[in-house]
C-alpha cells in the first residue's frame, strides 16, 4: 500500500511542476520519470492518473498527454513577485537569493 501512495505523489508532483496546457505530458513519459526513482509502467501511471481525478484533481487529457490544469500564480504575478522579493531593502541579497530559491521549487518549471 506504501508504494501505491508513493506513486500517486510522485504523480501528482510531476504534473504539478512539469505540464500545462501548452505541455501536456504522456503516460509513457511520466513512467520513465518515476521509474528513475520507482519501478512503474504507463497502466500503473493511467490508473494513478484515473484515480487523482476521481478525487477532484483537475486533469486534462488531451491527444497528446495529460496536464493539471490548475497553476499558483499566473507568468505575470511570478514575475511581479520575485521583483518585489528582490526590490525589497528590508533584506540582504543572500536572503534574497535564499527567499527566490525556496519559492522557486514550488513553482513550474515551465512557467520559471
């Protein structure tokens, strides 16, 4: 049961941080990913995916993969943020640097 969990986030992580709408990813893609980490193959990745979405998870097939549709912040509200990060004067460049890092590892890569 332990791995069933482990691969549902795994899962779930990659969509998060790796598609959008303009880059949907495949079952097939997701599989080699996980499986650096994890043994896995595209059914198991097709039924992780079928049951997030029983669940209430907003993904989206499309003819060429899947995507979560559902981001934090929009291209223009990042990049607002991280100059806000960086034109305050309350805070050291080291903080900073610190403060954009961590916030960037809960943003897409794909919106970066």
């Amino acid at each position: 049961m332990e791995t069933k969990k482990y691969l549902i986030i795994l899962i779930l992580k990659i969509l998060e941080t790796d598609t959008d709408k303009d880059h949907p990813i495949t079952q097939i893609q997701i599989a080699k990913d996980i499986s650096g980490v994890y043994p896995c193959d595209r059914k198991t990745v097709g039924r992780n995916i079928a049951f997030l979405k029983k669940v209430g998870y907003p993904i989206v097939k499309t003819p060429k993969g899947f995507y979560l549709d559902t981001k934090l912040f929009k291209v223009d509200e990042m990049r607002f943020i991280m100059e806000s990060i960086y034109n305050n004067p309350d805070k050291s460049i080291t903080e900073k640097d610190d403060i954009s890092k961590r916030l960037s590892r809960i943003l897409s890569k794909i919106n970066r």
